[in-house]
C-alpha cells in the first residue's frame, strides 16, 4: 500500500497543525471548554472559512470530496490540541447520514449550513438501555395525520446543548426509522451537562414530538445500516483524534523524563524508565497503522471497513488506557493535577474508549466478522 500523503493533503495536514498550535494552547482550550457553549464559535467560523466542514462531503452536494484519509489528517490534528469544536458530531455523523440518505430537497435545506457552520446538527443514537447496540431502539415513531409522532428518550447526546437538528433513530412498524427533529421541536427536552473530558452532552427527552412527513430521512425501517456506517465512519475520527493525543502524551512524557532529576541523574537513563517509554512507543505505532487501515479501507464499505473500524477501535481503547497510565505515573503526582495536560489527555482517551464500544464489544465484533 502507498501510504504517501498527496501534495493536498499535506497541506491540509499543516494547515490544521498550525491552527492548533496557534490558537489551541492549553491554557486557551480551557477557557473555551469553561466558556457557554462549551466551544469556540469563533474558532467553528473560522474552521468553515478554511473549508475544513465541507471535506467530508462530495463535491456534487457542495463539499470537498474529501475521505476518509481527510477525516483522518484533521481529526489527528484536533486531537492534539484536544480541539472540542463539533467536526465529529456536525459533519462526521448528523452531515453524513443527510448527505447520504437526504432527498435533493433536505440536502439542498441542510447540508449548506451545515457546511458554513451556521447549522449545528447531531445524532441521537444512543438510549439509556443501549448501551453500544445502536438497534436497541426504544423510541417509538408513529404515523398520525400525514406525519410523525415521537415519544421516547436519548442519552449522552454529543453537543445536544448547541444543536439545532438530531436525527433520531426511532422504532416504526417496518423497523428503525431514522427522524429529523429541530432543537426547538415542540416536546423536546434536553438536560445538559459536562462529560469528563471537557465535551457537553444532553440527555434527550422526547414527548409527542411531531414532525411532518419530509422529517423521515431515507426509506421507512432502513435505518439501521446507515446508523452502523455512521459509526464505523465516527470511529476512524476518533481513531484519528486518539492517535493526536497518544502522540503528545508519549513525546511530552520523553521530554519529561530527560529533564526530571532523580538520584542525581534524568530519570530517562533509568532502565524501567526507558522500558517503558519503548511500551508507550510499540502502543502508539501499533494504533497508528490500524488507522492508516481502517481510513483506507472505509471508501470500500461493508465488511471490509467494518472490521477494519472494529480493529482500530479495540486498539485505540486499549493502548489510550495504557499510554494515558504510563504519563500519569511516570510524570508523578504532577500528572495528577488539573493544572498540568497529561491529565486532560488521559481523559479524552478515556472517553474516547466509551464511545460506540468499548475494547471488549469490538474484539467481539471483530471476531463475529472475521
């Protein structure tokens, strides 16, 4: 396989590295993540001036025609500077399932704001029974006067308190439907709060929500398919976002242990250290080639990208937590502190982990695929 970057995707690749070194510092990222909404408008506008929201997107809906090599190149940016701007949720997931499944009519009303930024969209896939099975669906969409109602609930909703669309997977008499649904629908209710890695999130309420015909997003009870390409599509961006952040963990733990003076001398030229480093390194490299993988393997679709997902993803969970351990520790009880990044970065890996399956749901879906 060619692995060499075209001479457009370098500059993409720089163009968002220089983003986040300049704009992104630690300091600065918490106090957009204290901020109101959690993110940085001004930094969303300027993400949708540079183009960076209409790369996922063909060119024929107006986008980029960017893949999943593009997807990968930013989100491994972002997870560098722990970027918390809603790329994932807005264009990724909710951006994807309407360019895929929309009529000409809702791609024309909803991908153009989506893509300047002025529309922020989500999905709503996950109830409090679901845990990572996205067909456990008990949200319930029924046909009442030309048009839809929905009744049910949605939890850990990613940037539920910005958005202004969810699509919503709902259960109808042929099967999962997929729905969508305005933030200021009558019915709809949200309970907002702080996950721990900085993120918002909205647990989702949803009482005789009424939504008309043209709400319905591809064909009645076909949901359920696109629901899981959506997730394996996410997966290789938080893939990408975790390989990001295992890098800055593992270099700033190697500069930290040149530096550090113990018994007189770096505790870098300790054996156990250095043991440990090279662990930290083998994880990282391990994680990086599954994800050169999966981003090649996700344009061919079906099994194929399935497994590749299920791979990176098992992988990502196990070598975040391991990596993520070894900076705590080795920086000390400094890595324990809010002051210092190391901690921040171990959090998002943590998270990262728990979204759309965990280590032991994707072995499982790998071998079931393999």
């Amino acid at each position: 396989m060619d692995f060499t970057l075209s001479e457009d995707q370098v500059l993409l690749q720089d163009s968002v590295r220089r983003f986040v070194a300049e704009r992104y510092g630690f300091d600065a990222r918490r106090a957009i993540v204290a901020g109101p909404d959690g993110f940085s408008r001004a930094h969303w506008r300027t993400m949708a001036e540079l183009g960076w929201l209409m790369l996922p997107f063909d060119e024929a809906d107006g986008g980029l025609g960017g893949g999943g090599v593009e997807i990968m190149l930013v989100a491994e940016q972002f997870g560098r500077g722990l970027v918390v701007e809603p790329f994932l949720t807005s264009c990724v997931m909710a951006g994807d399932l309407i360019a895929r499944l929309g009529t000409p009519d809702q791609k024309g009303r909803l991908l153009p704001p989506i893509m300047d930024g002025g529309l922020l969209a989500t999905v709503a896939a996950t109830e409090p029974q679901s845990r990572f099975d996205l067909g456990a669906v008990a949200t319930r969409a029924e046909r009442r006067d030309g048009g839809w109602v929905l009744d049910g609930a949605k939890s850990v909703v990613l940037h539920g308190p910005s958005a202004g669309l969810f699509v919503v997977p709902a259960r109808t008499a042929e099967g999962i439907t997929l729905f969508l649904v305005p933030g200021d629908a009558a019915g709809l209710t949200r309970r907002d709060y702080p996950l721990v890695d900085g993120w918002r999130a909205s647990d989702v309420r949803l009482e005789q929500v009424r939504v008309d015909d043209g709400a319905r997003l591809g064909a009645a009870g076909a949901g359920l398919a696109p629901l899981q390409a959506m997730a394996d599509r996410a997966i290789l961006a938080l893939g990408a976002e975790a390989v990001g952040a295992m890098e800055v963990l593992l270099w700033s733990t190697v500069e930290y242990a040149r530096t550090r003076v113990q018994f007189d001398q770096p505790i870098g030229r300790f054996q156990v250290v250095q043991h440990r480093l090279v662990d930290m390194y083998v994880e990282y490299e391990q994680t990086k080639s599954l994800l050169l993988l999966a981003a090649m393997r996700l344009g061919e679709g079906g099994t194929a990208a399935a497994s590749a997902a299920s791979a990176l993803k098992a992988q990502v969970g196990r070598a975040g937590r391991f990596i993520g351990q070894q900076a705590v520790q080795l920086h000390g009880g400094m890595g324990m502190t809010d002051e210092l990044p190391v901690g921040h970065y171990f959090k998002r890996l943590t998270a990262i982990d728990a979204l759309f399956g965990n280590v032991d749901f994707h072995l499982e879906r790998f071998a079931s695929l393999s």
